[in-house]
C-alpha cells in the first residue's frame, strides 16, 4: 500500500505523525538497509539462499515528516 500511496502515519509512544515514504533507490543505501534488517530480524536473514520465488519480498523506504492533505 506504501508503494502506491506514500502518506503515512507513524506512532511513536502515544504521538501520531504524518510522513511520507519514500522507496530506496540507491543501491549502496539498499545493502546497508538490507543488512541492518536482517541484524535486527536474524530469521529473515536466512531465507536469503532460498530461490527468490520462496523469500519474503522486502522493500525499504526513506521516511519525511509531513504531507498535504490536499492532492
């Protein structure tokens, strides 16, 4: 939903923000993402040897506070 729609909205602690999402196009920030991830989520990580068709598919995004509300 994020791809298509990038206004989203965020909880930290009881605060809501609004932000918005941006894909990760740049390959040198994709592998460090990637690796933080599968730091963090170490069971996602070994799926990677897996053919890709059996692998969860991933997708990191840049986040920015705020967006219109208008189109």
């Amino acid at each position: 939903m994020v791809v298509r729609d990038p206004r989203i909205r965020m909880k930290i602690g009881n605060r809501v923000f609004k932000m918005r999402a941006y894909t990760i196009a740049d390959e040198n920030e994709k592998v460090a993402a990637r690796q933080a991830f599968f730091i963090k989520y170490p069971d996602v990580g070994k799926q990677e040897p897996l053919p890709e068709s059996q692998r969860p598919r991933l997708h990191f995004f840049h986040l920015e506070p705020g967006w219109n509300e208008r189109p």
